[in-house]
C-alpha cells in the first residue's frame, strides 16, 4: 500500500465491492432481472430495458484515449459533482478529517464536504493578485487532518487560471500527506494545457475534467477523474455500478467522433471570440465597474448596481448568475457567453 490510498478512509481501503451481475452482452440474459422487451419510443442502440455496463471499460477506454492517459488513471462519473462527492467520502472521515478550499469558488466542493461531515477550511484567493492562489498560507493551514486540496482553474466563478508550475510545487510539498484536485472544466476555453501530464511526476495529483461545457453534454452528466491508477482503484469500489446511463454512454461516443470534435473545436472558437467582444461592449458601459480577465466561457463583472443590471436582463428574458452572496463579490454577476445573438440582447438589455 502506499500512501495515495493510506490516507484514505480505513473503512474504504476494507471495502469489498459489490458484486454486480454477470457482464456478457453477447449472451441472451436471464440473470439480472430486466424486462426482455424495449420500452414504447426506445431508440437506444443497445435498449434501456437492459442494464448498461457496471463499469463502463469502452467509455473508459474511450475517454482515457481522447484527454492522453492509460484507461488504468481514469474513473467516468456522472459529472464532476459525483467524482467530487467519491473523492471526500473515500479521504474523509466525518468529524475528523478536512478538506481546503480556496474561495470564490465552485459550491460544491464544500457542499459535499459538509455532506460528509468533514470540516471546510478556506484559504481565499488572493483579488489583489487577480485571484491567485496563496500558496504561504494554503500551506500553513494545510495541518494533519486535511486530506484533499480542491483548486479550480480556470476558477469558477473568477475565471482566472491558476498558475500551473505552483500546482505542481504544492502538489509536491503535499506528497504522503493530502492530495490536490485540481477542476479543469473550462480549460477548454483556456490558451494553456491541461495539467494531466504532470500526473506521471506527481502521484498526489489528480484532475477533473468534463464533457458538460465546451462539448455540449451538460444534460447527459459525464465527468473524469484523472489520477494515478491505486487512487482510481479505491474509487472504482465506491462508485454505484451502472452509474453511467446507456444514454450518456451513446451520447458521449458520439460527441468523439471527428465530425463531432470538430464542431466542438469550432464552437469553443467562436465563444472565445464572443467572450472578448462581449468584455469590451460591456467595458464601455458607464454601468459597470470592472470585468474580470477570463479564460473561461463566462465573465464575471461588477456592476455599480448589480441589482438593476439582474433586474434588467431578466426582463430581456435572460438570466445570469447573482455572485453577490459570495464573500467580495458584494457587486458581481456571473456572465456565460451566449450566441452572438444572445450576447447582443444581452448587451441591449444593459444600456
């Protein structure tokens, strides 16, 4: 054993999987309960009446092919929210452990937290700094009971990216200790590379990624988690079988076809160029305070009413995301790109 999965729950490192039904397709199956007709309107390649497969190994295989990495490192969820949620109920023991994360930032990482009864220490990211991470302190609060280290980059709902080389600094400092998960779902929309090739040099570091947003897949729920192969073994025990649809296992095939890939490439271009089109027409609004630099598909702007700016884009027909309760952000909303038609109505809502 080593200490990727040392520092893992007792309870977790004991567990025995469950055991799942036989995984032969080829086979006529008589042996897992299901209904041997389609359901009125199925149209589903291999038919919803049956049971996807437990562990899904073509989509893993699949996947693991398409972000560079041995099927052996990465663990298909239903999004990164249920990765999330395994990663904190394998490491943390309710009552007893923490997880660090480094606000504003995305909910979830200290929802699930809590869920488990972990504790939730916050280190903020530093504004002055364009929303940096502050390393000095993040490793001065980083004491024995910590045991997962949440980074988003870019950051949600800042959109900054974080620099890469200090990932790796910390990640290295942590070794035996905690691990660093760091959330790449826009990293797609960033001008820099994803950080999963560290990963061979440092053990303690994972990653998620996400067909939710540059691939157009959000309603279909398929995430990854990409580490080394000990951490996504103790996962894989954790993991409800048959997690992911048969649906999401079609959908997702399909969005790795060239043709699909290419239109993603294309949409993701055309955002980026919405997302500096928009920034500057909104710059230029006497109504707004500052927009934050972003290498993602929103913006976060501060507004000098911010109530007034919701208020009318929601009478456009629009919603976009109230930042307010979120500690510094007393006057932000949170601005996803839309179609060059959307971005204009938009921008008309907020003259």
């Amino acid at each position: 054993m080593n200490w990727l999965t040392e520092i893992a729950r007792p309870e977790i490192r004991a567990l025995r999987a469950y055991e799942h039904a036989l995984w032969e397709p080829g086979l006529i199956r008589l042996h897992a309960n299901e209904l041997p007709w389609r359901a009125h309107g199925d149209t589903s390649i291999a038919g919803l009446n049956r049971y996807p497969e437990p562990h899904p190994h073509a989509l893993t295989a699949a996947l693991a092919h398409f972000y560079g990495v041995a099927p052996t490192m990465l663990l298909a969820g239903r999004g990164s929210d249920e990765l999330i949620d395994l990663l904190i109920r394998s490491y943390c023991r309710a009552g007893q452990d923490a997880v660090i994360i480094c606000p504003p930032t995305f909910a979830m990482y200290a929802v699930a937290a809590r869920i488990q009864g972990a504790s939730v220490l916050e280190v903020p990211l530093q504004r002055d700094a364009g929303y940096r991470v502050d390393r000095q302190a993040l490793r001065a609060r980083c004491d024995a009971s910590v045991k997962l280290v949440f980074l988003c980059s870019p950051n949600n709902p800042t959109g900054n990216l974080l620099d890469g080389q200090a990932i790796f600094e910390l990640a290295r400092e942590l070794e035996g200790r905690a691990l660093v998960v760091v959330d790449e779902a826009y990293v797609e929309f960033a001008d820099a590379p994803s950080l999963t090739a560290g990963i061979s040099e440092r053990p303690g570091l994972l990653i998620l990624r996400t067909l939710s947003k540059a691939h157009g897949l959000a309603g279909a729920r398929c995430g990854a988690l990409i580490g080394h192969a000990d951490v996504v073994t103790l996962l894989r025990k954790v993991i409800q079988p048959y997690a992911i649809t048969q649906l999401t296992i079609e959908a997702v095939f399909r969005s790795l076809e060239p043709a699909a890939l290419e239109q993603a490439r294309g949409h993701v271009t055309m955002l980026k160029a919405e997302r500096v089109r928009l920034a500057a027409a909104l710059a230029a609004s006497r109504e707004v305070l500052k927009i934050w630099p972003s290498e993602a598909n929103f913006l976060l702007v501060e507004f000098h009413d911010a109530a007034a700016a919701l208020q009318r884009a929601h009478g456009a027909g629009l919603l976009v995301r109230d930042m307010r309760a979120a500690a510094g952000l007393a006057r932000a909303l949170r601005i996803s790109i839309g179609s060059p038609e959307q971005n204009d109505r938009l921008l008309a809502s907020l003259r």
